[in-house]
C-alpha cells in the first residue's frame, strides 16, 4: 500500500494522537517500523517510478508530477515491480493512482500489471480545483484501459480500491496463483474525500477520517489474508510517497518533530513511515533506524523471488537482512536526494545530511490554509548545510563549519553521483535536462 503525501507523524505509531490507527499500528507491532525511511523526491510521480523499478527517478527521466498536458511516460525499457511478478508467474493488479503516464503505451497494463482500476494521475487534477477549475480538465478514471467515467465520485475511491484488493486476493488465491497487490490510494492528497461509513468517525476532522479510512483499508486486506490462511507467508508494506502538503493547514498532515514537508528535500518532504510485515520472517516489534529508501523494494522483493535483476543499473539494493533483523547496518553508503527537473539538493550518508545551495519552500511565517484552500508558501535559500540527524532531527543547527572533513567526504561522493546522473544546477556530467527513458552509468 503506498498512500498520498502522508506525513511522517500522520499514523499513531509515528506520532499522531488527534485520531486512531489500529489496523497499521498492529501491523507494526506484528513486523517492523522503520524510523528513517525515504522517499526518493519529495513529489508524486517521481516517487512512484522510484518505487516500481528501484532506480532514482531522474535516471529514468521521470520528474515532478505527471499531468493530463503531459505526452511522456515510463519507458517500454524499465522492467516494473508488476513485470518482476510476472515473470516469476504472480497474478498481478493495481487499484488507485498510477502517475506514470496517461497515454496507451504507458499504462499500467503495458507494463506488469493484469488488472488496474482507478486514476492516470493525482485527484486534485480536475475541474472542481478550488483555486482554479479552468486549469485542468476532466479526470478519467480507468479499468484496464478504458475509461469508464469522468470525475467519479472521490468519496468511494478509497472504499472501491480496497474492495478490489480483497477481491483480487480472494480469487488469485482460489486460483492457486501466487499474487502481487499494488494499492494506491489518492488519500491523503487534497482534495480529501471520505465515504459516508467513515464520515464523522474520527474526532478531528475530515483529514482525521481520511486517515482512518486508509487504516481501515488496511485492516481489510489484513483480514482476508487471515480469514485464508495466508496472513504468515504474505509480506506486506506500506509507505508514503512523500511528506505533507503543508500548505493545505487543516487538510494536511504532520511531518513533526521534521522539517519542512511535501516539494522540500529537508527531512518532512522526503522521510516517510514505512511498515512491513511478515510473519515467517520478520520478527514482530522490530525497529529499524538505519537509513533506507524506497528505491530498495525493487532489488528486495527481486532477491525475496530468486528473480534476475534487470542487466541495466539499478540503484536500489537488498533490504532484506534490515527487514528481518539479521542487521542494524544501512544497505547503502548514501542516498542521494534530486528535485525538479535534476538538481541534486541533499544526500543522506549515516547520520549526516548535507544540504547543497537551493531555494526551497516554507510555511514558515504564514498563514496556513483551511478547508481545502491553500496557504502561501514564501521562498528562501539554503546554503551549503550539514546537520546530524542523531540529534538534530530538525535541521535546525548547520555544523558544517565544525565538521569541514565530513563536508569534504560527501561533496566528494556527490559529485561522483553527479557525475552519474548529472545535476542540471551545477554543470556536472550529463547535467542536460533528460528526456524519458534509461540513463545509463557513464
């Protein structure tokens, strides 16, 4: 299950008391939570193509949010998380947003999944936006590849989705066929919608419902898993694309005790919760602090099936001996954080984040939106700042200044990152903005 711009403090388990989140926070107790999970950009589309072939976006040439007036897409070169599964002979379907391109040939159906219901791309692209309804037009949503209506009704999406998940798992299951489920709730991105049964039911508002409508989602594909007996050989996770809008006030969640949130590469856009569960492995109530990023499940699940990785460069790596306890160590000596079309703004390397010259957005000093209606972020510019998350999780003190050596050891990994994969700002290697499809290492 990976949801929509959820904060890292919007599940009980990370933080959140305004509202309840039972079904996921048994779902940690019963696996693992990890503390400093990552999204690889703090933005929709890039996120999902991180997820689904385990390589940084901007390899690929996916950027920002893929929209209606946008004609790229997933490239026919990436093998996919549902084209894995295939291979291996898994049933496999997505139910929600896709946000990987809206055109034929780039569906999910072309590339690993049978079976897809649900959106081309974010829910607030549609004629109702509050701000500014001329902008974008009628929001198709999908089975396979038809489309089978038009702005269809948001209170159902997440109810819907979840239906078809059980669905599918019942009658892969009854089927004798092993399964992989891709749920992709719209939720929490504005705008919120939540179904009458869910309505009114927490005691903070429609973002408080939403959020336990997601949780109840959860319980529900929990549930069908033990009702067929299935529950301790299924490994399931759940994530978040990226932090939260925080623009959107009482529409939006928490990233706290972190900075910043959803389009800034500080810890509150990019620093997700992540859970897994499994029980033949993974031992219940583990806690894992070492750093790890999204783009880890491809090359993880890939090692889990005994499947081949693709012979193209794979960011990613095993996450496995993290998952179930065999080791405390991060997989990765660093993780590397771009934005925008390619501009390498922040990496990530043991404790240590350091931040590269860029301008960033902040609520900080404003008000925040109501009911749907957005604030107004203001802009500023960060220098180049090193912060110790062990005991700064804020980035509130830069201590580049007392630590020049570790300065040094990231610039020098950063540079041969972007010597990789360029970075569009300063001129490295390959820093032209890059055109949909595989980059390959030089």
């Amino acid at each position: 299950m990976f949801v929509d711009d959820m904060g890292y403090a919007d599940l009980s388990s990370y933080g959140a008391t305004a509202y309840a989140t039972p079904n996921l926070d048994r779902m940690a107790a019963q696996g693992v939570r990890f503390t400093d999970f990552y999204a690889s950009q703090p933005v929709c589309s890039a996120s999902r193509a991180a997820l689904l072939t385990g390589t940084y976006s901007n390899r690929i040439g996916i950027h920002g949010a893929l929209g209606p007036s946008n004609t790229h897409g997933i490239h026919d070169d990436e093998v996919t998380l549902g084209e894995l599964f295939q291979s291996e002979g898994y049933s496999t379907a997505i139910y929600g947003k896709w946000h990987l391109g809206h055109h034929p040939q780039f569906l999910p159906t072309r590339h690993g999944f049978d079976d897809w219901y649900g959106i081309p791309y974010s829910n607030d692209m549609w004629p109702h936006h509050p701000e500014n309804p001329n902008a974008w037009g009628d929001l198709p949503t999908f089975e396979n590849e038809t489309v089978v209506g038009y702005n269809t009704d948001q209170t159902r999406f997440t109810t819907d989705f979840t239906t078809r998940g059980v669905r599918f798992i019942e009658k892969s299951v009854a089927a004798g066929s092993p399964f992989f489920l891709y749920v992709a709730h719209p939720m929490p991105h504005v705008p919120l919608f939540v179904s009458d049964e869910h309505a009114g039911h927490s005691s903070s508002g429609l973002f408080g419902d939403v959020i336990e409508e997601i949780d109840w989602s959860m319980g529900q594909l929990l549930a069908v898993l033990d009702f067929l007996g299935i529950a301790d050989e299924t490994l399931v996770l759940f994530a978040s694309d990226n932090g939260p809008w925080l623009s959107y006030g009482n529409h939006a969640g928490s990233a706290l005790p972190l900075r910043e949130g959803k389009g800034t590469t500080f810890e509150g856009g990019i620093r997700v919760p992540f859970i897994a569960r499994w029980p033949k492995l993974i031992p219940a109530g583990l806690e894992v602090n070492a750093p790890a990023m999204i783009i880890d499940i491809f090359p993880t699940l890939a090692g889990i099936l005994g499947a081949e990785l693709p012979s193209h460069p794979i960011d990613g790596k095993d996450i496995l001996p993290l998952l179930s306890g065999q080791s405390g160590e991060s997989a990765q000596e660093a993780y590397y954080f771009w934005y925008h079309d390619n501009h390498l703004q922040a990496m990530r390397s043991g404790n240590w984040k350091l931040h590269f010259p860029h301008r960033y957005r902040t609520m900080m000093g404003q008000e925040p939106g109501k009911d749907g209606i957005p604030g107004k972020y203001v802009y500023y510019d960060t220098g180049l700042e090193l912060y110790d998350l062990e005991t700064d999780i804020g980035e509130t003190t830069n201590v580049a200044a007392d630590h020049p050596d570790i300065v040094e050891h990231l610039t020098t990994l950063a540079n041969l990152k972007r010597a990789e994969l360029g970075d569009k700002v300063t001129g490295a290697i390959g820093a032209e903005t890059r055109e949909p499809g595989r980059i390959e290492s030089e």
